[in-house]
C-alpha cells in the first residue's frame, strides 16, 4: 500500500498549525519587551482571532463533517471529525494559558493605577454611585426574560454577552436570561482621581437578584456564543445571482443564525444548568468553555481609548510616523519620477502618500485616459475613493474591480461600490467561482503620440489603515512590458478570462502556482547550489510542499518566513533537513509576500498577493510581479536580511512542528525596529507625511 504524505511525518494540520500561531501572539503578552497596553491588545486579538477561527474554519469543518462523504486531510491523516475533536482538545488548554496570561497582565495594570474592579471590592460611595447608574442607566434597558414553555430559550447571537441563571420562587424552578445590551459601554469608570472601572459583564452578574427579582437565584454565569459564519455553497438560500451585490447582503443577514461552535461560560456550573444550555443551544459539552478573562476582550480598546494621554504614551508602542521616501521629491510629479526609475513603498515603515499623490495627480491630469484597479479591502475613510470618484467626475474611465466576498468586510465593500457607481465609476464584482484577491492598479497615460502605462502592484491592500499596521511591499513601474501586461490582465478580467498568459506576470489560478513548481525544478537541478527565499503568511498547498521537500532532499538551501499557518514541517531528518522556517509576531503584522529563486545573474524575484495556500493558488485571482529593477531588488533583500537577523520577535519551527526561540549571544535586535530605523535614515529631511 502506497504512502501517504502525511505518513512521512513532515506536515501538519492547517487548523491545528493555526492554532499554535494564535498562541505565538497570546505570548507576546508575556514578552517583557512589549509595553503594557500593547499586551493587553495582544490578549484581546488572541480572543477576536479565536472568534473568526471558530465562526469561519471550525465552522467549514463541521459542514464538511456533516456531508456523506467524508475525506481525510492529506498532510495530517485526520478524518473532519478527528479534526474536530483535536480543535477542541488543544483550545481547551490554552483557555488556561489565556486565564493565566490575563491574571499577569491585570496585576501589571493595577501596579501602575490601572485598576479593574469587583463589586465587592468597591468603597461605600463608589458602590453608591454604581447603584445609581444601574438604576437610572441600565435597569431601564434591560429586558430579562424566563425561559419555560409559553418564554422559549432566545437566539444568541455571536459574541452576545448573556447572563443565564437557574433560579427559583416558592417551590418553582426555573432558568433566566439577560442580554447585556451593546449600547452600554463595555466598562464603567469610577468617579475620583485613580483609573477604576468595573466590567459591564460584572455590573450584570452582581445585580443579578434585582434583575430577576422577586427571584431567588440560585447560581448563575456570563455567557457567550460563537455561531458557525461559513455558508454551505449549495444550500438553497445561498444563490449569487446576476445582481451578486444582494445575494451579498441577503448572506449577511443569514449570517447572523447558524450553529453554535462554541460556547463560553464564566465560571464552573451544575451540571443541571449545563445540560440545559447543551440542550437549548444544540451543542454538546465538548463545545463548552470556561473563560474567566473578559467575554468581551476588546473592551481594552475602550479602556485605552479614554485613558490619559502621558500613560497611552508610557505604555504604547512609540507612535510611527511613516518616513516620506528619499528617492521621491514630493514637489514634482509622479508620474516623471516613476518614468525614470521603479519606485518600492515599504509600508508601514514608508508612507502610502506617494501612491495616493500619484492617485491624486492622475485624477486632475487630462492626459490620463483610464484608471483600473482592483480593491479587496478599503478603509473606512478611503481618500483612494475619494479620488477614483473625483477622476470620474473629470472624464476619465475609471473601472474598478470591487470583490464583495472579502470576508467580514462585505458590507463596508457594498457601501463603497454604491458611492463609486454614483460618481460614475464602472463598478464590476469579479467571479462567481474565485475570489479577486490581486492588488493591481494601472493608470494609462496619453504621452504625445505614445501611451504609457503606470502601474502599481503590491502585497497588500490599497488600504489606508492598514498601511499602517501591515508590513507590505508595493511596486510603482512605467516598465511597459509590465504595463501592457497590466492593461491584458484587466481585459482579460471583464471578460471573465482566466487562462491569459503574460510576458512578465504571474497570476492564479493559471500560471503562479506552476511557475514557482518550475523555478524550484530549476533550483533542484543546482543541487546544493540552489537557493530558495519565500516570506508568505501561510503556506497550505499540498503541490508547494511537496516540491519543496524534494528540494531539501536534492539539497538546496530553503529559508523561510511564514507568519501563521505552516503544514510544513522543517528539519525532519531525511525530509526536510534542509528546510528552516521562521515566523515573526510584532508591533505590526508581517504581510509582505516574496519569493526569491537563484542567485547572481540567476537570481528572480517576485512580490506576489499570494500565499502558498490552496485558495490562492488555485481558487482566487492573484498577481505577481517579478521585480526587474536591480536597485529595487537590493532594498527588498536588505530588508528581508533584516527580518531573518531578528532574535527577539522570531521564531524558529523545528521537527517538533512547534515554535522555539532563537538561541544567541547576540546583541537584542527586534526587526521591526531596526526596520523603522532604516526607512527614517532613508527619508527626506522634510518628511512629507499623510
């Protein structure tokens, strides 16, 4: 009987590989070189980063589960079940790392005046003031109920904080349930000098009995759900018809009643009102967690928000200033800077002003025929927008390839496409099939008797916002091969054509998955003279892992940056030994995407939209450039030197499939910083920011 992958021992399942990257950042609250608050931040998006795992991949699986048919994950052997009850497993111990990992940080907070409260714990006049809030501000907008036959057991929905209660009057028995409703502020601050607040949760838990008066109760406990958000493709409701826009907003409202995956309590109960919660949520135990941090973590934002300004100093990362680069002059046009030279934007390090001055300077120009770009994510103030609407206004053709499906932002997407239509913008939504994950923009220039193509391709989104908190790279040519590449692909777009070939792109789902297969080839052939680079975000593929572990065992040299999901497994003796793989959690989160191959003359280097995940390689629309100019080479393999010399917020995954801190006697050198460093050495005096 043949082998299978997963019996070699040098891959891992992607959910459980995920899980032990959310655990990489709940430790970044235990790193002593993170500030205070940030720590507290770093807790909240472990929490929020567990919700969508649950709502989305738990969710896929459990469908998957459901079907008739069932497969068996090829890189772990483990049938959807199997999976299922591994998730479960794992997410259970680290709830006690959560619970522990909070205590510490709380402790921390109280130390410096930060100071969360019990009820108990207050003085005679904050208790006092309290009851009066609850009185004249809450009681007035809660609406508890009691759960029997005539007041059935209400629709929670994700991340709802309830208080359930098991509670009696006379001889009677009965449960009762309280939504804590989310126009209430997440936490009440106390009056006086010193920074003390009380959960709203607990303010619910401790005023209980007059809730639910004249109830006596006997136990109770905060609650909350997360709801399966993944749709099954061929359920009936479930249809993208011609007008996509409100099949979006058609799921968006289904969205909001599927399965329970998991439920969250707040403290230890009978098992008479666990089986009560089990039956009337539809789940089973294996689902119920007890959570004794927040329900509702990202309360810390609320807090941060409304502390002083000396402390959110003291206690934040230092506030970046994207540096405004040396090679642009901000006084001339982009479009004759980018005509002499390729232009590379390191964000968050450098500022996006230059591509939205370029933006800018395009919608005023009236030589400037078309602008075409594809948007997956936009901010929620976009001055993108605001000059792709005003370029319309002025007469030129402006098409944008706006993808609805981009996962929790469909609504925001809905809301933009509308605002571009109306200003007279081509609005199209991309494929039925695949999603339009590709990060291009091109801008055609009339240039006397000849047109010239500016075009602009990156790792990231045309985002604002998270050009701030992203690390990405993005690529400003006037190279015209890439240029008329550009203006084929959105042809090839609107025409519904993913088999176009191009001189210098690579795009999913038809040649980026085979071109890297092939430039490995051409790497194994070179033996131990081979080199292969690749900085991603999740690696996933069946066909990618498999070539490069025949790439090890040919003995090229493989490095690797992966920030989360890694099935790979490296250094497996006989496999992968060749093979390291690194990942970095930081101040920002690491989303660039490089692939290098060879080196000297041989050397070819992309910056791609691309993970080397299944989806991305063969279910969504990606771009891939691969960078010609020598100058622009040397910046992106100076900073990818830089990531790799990290020995503080890296990460090494050995045979174990786990992630090990670097041993060294060197000097403390955090990438991130340094990278902030080098990009503020390389910009204009002036600095020019947005």
């Amino acid at each position: 009987m043949a082998k299978e992958m997963y019996d070699y021992g040098f891959t891992q399942n992607r959910d459980l590989s995920w899980l032990k990257f959310n655990q990489r950042v709940l430790q970044e609250a235990m790193d002593d070189n993170v500030p205070l608050l940030e720590k507290l931040k770093f807790i909240s998006i472990f929490c929020s980063n567990l919700d969508e795992f649950f709502m989305v991949r738990v969710g896929s699986i459990f469908h998957l589960s459901q079907m008739p048919i069932q497969k068996v994950d090829p890189r772990s052997g483990l049938s959807n079940h199997q999976q299922l009850e591994k998730i479960y497993e794992t997410v259970g111990e680290y709830y006690l790392e959560l619970n522990s990992t909070y205590k510490s940080v709380r402790k921390e907070l109280a130390n410096i005046g930060i100071k969360e409260v019990k009820f108990n714990h207050l003085s005679k006049s904050e208790k006092s003031f309290v009851q009066e809030y609850f009185k004249n501000i809450v009681f007035q907008i809660v609406s508890p109920q009691i759960i029997d036959k005539v007041h059935p057991f209400p629709f929670i929905a994700s991340n709802e904080v309830v208080i359930i209660t098991r509670m009696s009057k006379k001889s009677k028995e009965i449960c009762g349930l309280v939504s804590i409703p989310n126009t209430l502020p997440p936490l009440l601050f106390l009056p006086g000098k010193n920074i003390r607040y009380i959960l709203m949760e607990d303010l619910f838990m401790h005023f209980t009995e007059r809730i639910f008066k004249p109830y006596k109760i006997i136990e109770k406990t905060k609650m909350t759900v997360t709801r399966n958000a993944d749709l099954d493709p061929n359920d009936e409701d479930y249809e993208i018809s011609l007008d996509i826009r409100k099949a979006m907003e058609s799921m968006l409202k289904k969205r909001k009643r599927l399965n329970v995956v998991r439920c969250e309590i707040s403290n230890k109960i009978s098992k008479k009102l666990l089986d009560i919660i089990v039956s009337h949520l539809k789940t089973d135990y294996s689902k119920i967690f007890i959570n004794k941090t927040p329900l509702l973590m990202n309360y810390c934002f609320y807090l941060i928000d409304k502390l002083p300004d000396d402390i959110k100093t003291q206690y934040s990362y230092p506030k970046l200033l994207p540096a405004f680069p040396n090679q642009i002059d901000p006084h001339r046009s982009m479009f004759e800077q980018i005509k002499e030279k390729d232009l590379i934007l390191h964000y968050p390090y450098q500022s996006m002003k230059p591509f939205l001055d370029l933006l800018k300077e395009a919608s005023e120009d009236k030589q400037v025929t078309s602008i075409y770009i594809t948007i997956y994510r936009l901010s929620r103030r976009s001055r993108l927008v605001e000059y792709l609407c005003r370029a319309s206004e002025n007469g030129i053709n402006v098409t944008v390839l706006i993808e609805l499906r981009a996962r929790f932002d469909e609504q925001n997407n809905i809301i933009w496409s509308k605002a571009l239509e109306e200003a007279g913008c081509r609005v199209v939504y991309g494929f039925e099939d695949f999603k339009v994950h590709s990060k291009i923009c091109l801008i055609t220039r009339r240039e006397g008797d000849d047109i010239s193509f500016y075009t602009q391709i990156g790792t990231g989104n045309f985002n604002e916002t998270t050009a701030r908190q992203y690390t990405d790279l993005q690529l400003l040519t006037n190279d015209h091969v890439i240029g008329n590449d550009a203006d084929n692909f959105f042809k090839a777009m609107l025409l519904e054509d993913l088999e176009f070939e191009y001189d210098n792109l690579i795009t999913s789902p038809n040649t980026l998955k085979q071109t890297v297969l092939d430039l490995i080839d051409r790497e194994i052939d070179k033996g131990e003279d081979g080199f292969i680079f690749i900085k991603i975000n999740s690696l996933t593929d069946v066909d990618v892992i498999e070539k490069l572990q025949e790439a090890s065992m040919a003995n090229v040299v493989v490095t690797m940056v992966v920030r989360g999901i890694c099935c790979l497994i490296p250094q497996v003796e006989n496999y992968t030994e060749n093979i390291r793989i690194f990942s970095i959690v930081g101040q920002f989160l690491e989303h660039t995407r490089v692939y290098l191959f060879g080196k000297g003359d041989e050397e070819k280097m992309y910056i791609s939209s691309a993970d080397f995940m299944t989806r991305n390689t063969e279910r969504r629309v990606e771009v891939a450039v691969e960078i010609m100019d020598p100058l622009v080479k040397d910046d992106i393999k100076a900073s990818m030197r830089m990531v790799l010399k990290d020995n503080v917020k890296i990460r090494e995954i050995l045979s174990d499939g786990n992630y090990h801190k670097i041993k060294t006697d060197a000097e403390p050198y955090i990438s991130q910083e340094q990278l902030i460093a080098r990009y503020k050495r390389l910009s204009r005096k002036e600095d020019k920011n947005d």
